[in-house]
C-alpha cells in the first residue's frame, strides 16, 4: 500500500475592501422647502432691513430749505428757458442756469408752456 501525504498551506493575500456603491443624495419635499427657507433667510433679513432703515430717506420739511427760498416765474407767451436764464443771472452763463432750473424743476425737457411757474434756484433768485 502505499501513502499519500498532502501538506496544508495557508496562503495569505492582503485585505481589499471592497468600497460600497455611493448612494445619491435625495431631497424630500421638506428638505427642498428647508434649504428654500434657509436661502432665502438673508434675503427677506436685508429687506426688512432696508424697509426700516429706509425712512430716513424720505423728504421732510425738517432738514430741507425752508418755505420761500426760491423765487418763482410765471412763464409769459414766447418766453423760453434761455431767456428766463438770461433775465434771472445776466452775469452768469445761461447754459449753467438753465441745467439748474431743469434739475430743480424736474423737467424732463428745455421746453416750456405759457403760463407755467417754475423755481429759481435761490443761487439765482438774488442776481437778478
């Protein structure tokens, strides 16, 4: 008879681990309305800020020029911007006068109708 011998070994082989499958990231419904809330915290903050702090922005009569600092024309029948300029500060050049009068008024053009008042900045009023 014979034998047969049969010799065990271990063979040892270094450790993987095996990574799992990365899961995706799913916003619920009120996941989705938290992060909407919490982007638009600061927003709806800066705002109301804005709102409050904003009054003192308002014209007031407080600290504005008081009432009847500018003198007033009435505008005659073929009068024009220039040739009030050039009656109210002969000394000044009339371009100067009337982009004052322009901003002062509001105006959105140079033209003007018979019978309109218009305000003389008071840098003005006292020249002429």
């Amino acid at each position: 008879m014979s034998t047969v011998s049969i010799t065990a070994y271990e063979v040892s082989t270094p450790a993987v681990r095996v990574a799992a499958p990365a899961t995706r990231l799913r916003l619920t419904r009120r996941g989705r309305r938290v992060l909407a809330a919490l982007a638009a915290a600061p927003v709806a903050v800066g705002l109301a800020l804005a709102v409050m702090s904003g009054g003192g922005a308002l014209a007031s009569r407080e600290d504005g020029a008081p009432a009847g600092t500018f003198d007033t024309v009435t505008v005659m029948p073929g009068d024009s911007l220039w040739s009030i300029a050039e009656t109210v500060a002969p000394d000044t050049d009339p371009r100067d006068v009337v982009d004052a009068i322009v901003a002062l008024n509001q105006l959105s053009s140079t033209s003007v109708l018979s019978g309109e008042t218009i305000s003389i900045p008071a840098e003005f009023s006292t020249a002429g």
